[in-house]
C-alpha cells in the first residue's frame, strides 16, 4: 500500500521468519512479511498421499526437466515444486570447490522440507568458543535462552524422552513416538556396553504424537517431505503463521523478491525494504519502523551486501568486514549399518517420521586427545521390504514369491558434526550473475568453500556439501 508505514517488515516466511511475524503480531504490531516466492495451499500443494502410480513419471520424475532446471536442488516427483528453478536462481562457486545450495522458495520457505529434528544446546556449546579458543565467545548461557526454548516448544509441540544429560537439556516434551523391538534391543546392548556415557533415545522431533493446539496428531503415513495436510509436523505455513493471521495484524505479500535494505542517513535507522515483484518485474519500496531479516543464511547477507551506500560501501551491518564469512554446514555422513537377527515374527507398525539418537559422548567430561568438539548418531531399524530384490540375485515365480516375505532387521547410524568457524569459507558478490528470470534484482552470490573445519577431524579439511533438506545436511571429504 503506497504510503504506509507498518509497524514492522519481516524479510522471509521461513522458521524465523514465522516466528517473527507470529510474535509481532501477536503483540499488536502491524506487520508486513515478504516472501520471495509463492503462497502455499496445502490442499492444492501437499501431494503426500499421492501414490507412486498417482505420478506422472511413477516417482522417476522428468529427467531431462530435472537435470535442465534442478541440477543442484535433487529432488523427486511429489517435491520437487518446493525447490528452486537451478536456471533462475544461479550462484556460482569455484570450479573445484562446489557448494551445493538447496533452497525452497516459498511461503514457509524451508520450514516445509525440514527434517524435523529438535535439540537443545547446552552449555557445552555455548561455552566451547571461548574453551577451544576458537572464533568469538557467545553472548549468552543456557539458563539465558532456557525460558525461550519453552515458549517455542510449548508452542509448536516436540515429543520426546527426557534422559536427564548435561550436554543435551530436556525439553517441554509430548509424549515420545515408541522405538520398535530391534530398536529396543540396540538401546539394551549400548547400555550394557557402553553406560553411562552412551545412550539411545528416540530422536526429538517437532511432530506431534497428540492433539496440541489445534492440530492433530501424526498418523504415521510417512512421506513428510511432501507436505502434511494435518499440520501434525511444525512449519510457519502449519503453525506460526496460521496464529500471526488469526490477530488481524498481518499482511503476508509473496512474489517479493527483496533487493536491498533503505538506510535512513539523517535518523541512522533502516526505513524500508526495496523489493521487485516477482511476477511483474516492477521494483516497490515498502517502509516500516522495524525490519526483521529473515531469509536464509546465505539469502541474508546477500540482502545485506546489496544494501551497499556510500558510506557503507562494503554492504551494511559490515564495519567488521566479516560479513559473509565464516560460512558454516553440518557434517552428515559416516556411520554403519547390518542386520540384526532375532524378531522375525515382527513388524514395525505405520511409517514413523523419526528416528533413534545418540547424543554426543566426546570431550563431555574427558577431552579427546585427537579432536575438538564432538558428534552424535541418527538412525533406525527396519524391516527390509520387497525392494531388497534390487541387490538380490534371482529370476521366475519362485524369487517373486520369496520377496512377499519381508527380509530381515537392518539397523542404521548416520554421524552428525559440525563445522568450526573458517573465515576461507565465505560467500561474495557475483555481479555477473541474475536471480530472478531475467531481471536484474541486485548482484548474487559467488561462494568460496574452502575446507570447512570439522570439527571431529583433528584439523584436517574438507569441503562443503549439502544433500536434501528433508534429511538435513552431508559434508564430503
């Protein structure tokens, strides 16, 4: 609305982004949020209950469109319309150093595709900067943000165990989802082995196991990264924003690519939002006492980079000149996986939408000779199901028939790390590069990935990856 000044803009409609509107708005603000990309209508839009003969390419997807528009984004059939257009939203790296960016471009943004899994920080990492010497210490404490982790439990719902460890908190849990038989037999054999300092829990998981506000309780259909059509698992789209609407005092504008930030010199304050409408190509301004910047990681210091002026001609909020620097993934890959013998007689019972955990157990009391830091474990157990054939040998009546038996156990951990601050993982300007269609918005991004420090690595370097965002994120040595 040409004219307006609201009392606050939020830039993105992700999992920040939907907090931020529902908090303003619930507090009597009026509040604008900007979407890059389209709305969602969950009827319209989550496909989960589509069966794979319901698809047009039975699941396979449309190859030569997907290596043509999605080469980096790897998505399948039912999602792939909550990933970018690779060809409209380009970003280069060095050609040796790739960087793989998966984006969702969408009201909800991320919060659609994410895979769920909800855990505390504790004091072991807010302290660990300031230990190991590394990068800058936190501002804040447990016991700080404590009181913040409640509110946003409280609200959204995560089930879990309380187990009562010092290096992951306990939550405000609803009741935790049941492990199956061989899960139970893993948890039995960790503790036996390895107590007190290992322990297998069920994971922590923003999906609902009862009745919370509204929204009803997962029924274990599975396929959560197509969308849930019940809102038992939490995004802005479920949850957040539904209860920012319900106050009056939101107005949510998708197609709003955001270019840049206005800077106010005579009251030294950000103004506004300069924004090209991602449909009409035409370039709008909004103005508001308040700007909460909310896109993503990557999409946030573009934003800022942009905003460059005169007297901040290296991008503002930058007088450190670090800003797109330090660029940070988690570590996803290495672990194990066999089969377990025993409980042939039994079957999981639905699709669980979560796994098993182990928290961290390195440098918790006794420092690693050999590393920094620490890891943990996700993972499950299964039955293995017709599809096993694929890897099996055989042919005729007699090899159907053994696969509508299912196969036996196999039980699976995948390790998860983080990266160390590095200021040679950075991303810069590319101003050769477009964003949207053929309009020019402003300059993207160019990235460096130069080894990400891991921080379970000794030192040693590696570089930066990312898989899907439904099943969070992998880095490749």
């Amino acid at each position: 609305m040409a004219g307006k000044v609201y009392d606050a803009i939020v830039i993105g409609s992700g999992i920040s982004g939907g907090w931020a509107a529902k908090e303003l708005a619930e507090n009597g603000m009026e509040t604008l949020v900007l979407e890059a990309g389209r709305s969602i209508i969950p009827e319209r839009d989550y496909v989960e209950h589509v069966p794979t003969w319901g698809v047009k390419f039975r699941g396979l997807g449309d190859r030569k469109a997907s290596l043509r528009d999605q080469p980096i984004q790897q998505a399948d059939e039912w999602n792939a319309k909550f990933f970018v257009n690779d060809r409209d939203n380009p970003y280069t790296t060095d050609a040796d150093k790739p960087y793989l960016w998966l984006r969702g471009r969408q009201v909800g943004g991320r919060s659609i595709m994410w895979g769920r899994q909800s855990y505390r920080w504790s004091d072991l990492d807010f302290e660990a900067n300031l230990k190991n010497g590394i990068a800058v210490d936190w501002p804040i404490r447990y016991k700080d943000i404590e009181p913040w982790y409640d509110h946003v439990e409280d609200f959204i719902g995560v089930s879990g165990q309380a187990e009562g460890l010092p290096q992951l908190p306990d939550g405000k849990f609803l009741p935790p989802m049941e492990m199956n038989c061989a899960e139970l037999t893993m948890k039995e054999v960790v503790a036996r082995r390895f107590a007190p300092e290992r322990v297998l829990t069920i994971g922590r998981t923003a999906v609902l196991t009862q009745e919370h506000r509204g929204r009803a309780a997962c029924h274990y259909c599975g396929p959560c990264y197509r969308g849930c059509i019940t809102r038992s698992y939490f995004s802005s789209v479920n949850s957040t924003l539904p209860a920012a609407q319900l106050t009056g005092k939101l107005t949510i504008r998708p197609f709003s690519v955001v270019h840049s930030l206005i800077f106010d010199s005579k009251t030294r304050k950000i103004s506004g939002v300069r924004v090209i409408d991602g449909q009409s190509r035409e370039a709008m301004e909004f103005h508001g006492r308040i700007v909460f910047l909310c896109a993503s990681t990557i999409e946030s210091a573009r934003i800022l980079f942009n905003s460059a002026t005169t007297e901040f001609p290296d991008g503002l909020a930058n007088s450190s000149g670090v800003l797109g620097q330090n660029l940070m993934d988690h570590i996803y890959h290495g672990g194990a996986e066999g089969h377990l013998s025993g409980h042939e007689d039994k079957m999981p019972l639905g699709n669980r939408p979560n796994g098993i955990y182990m928290p961290r157990f390195r440098n918790v009391k006794e420092k690693h000779p050999d590393f920094l830091r620490g890891y943990g474990f996700q993972g499950d157990a299964r039955r293995e199901g017709w599809a096993r054939g694929n890897d099996l040998l055989g042919f005729g009546a007699d090899f159907k028939h053994m696969l509508r038996a299912p196969g036996p156990w196999k039980f699976s951990f995948d390790g998860f790390g983080e990266c160390l601050p590095n200021p040679k993982n950075h991303m810069e300007l590319n101003k050769e590069k477009l964003q949207v269609g053929r309009e020019r918005v402003g300059a993207f991004q160019r990235y460096g990935s130069d080894c990400c420090r891991d921080a379970g690595s000794g030192g040693r370097d590696r570089y930066c990856y990312r898989q899907n965002s439904f099943h969070p994120w992998r880095v490749y040595p």
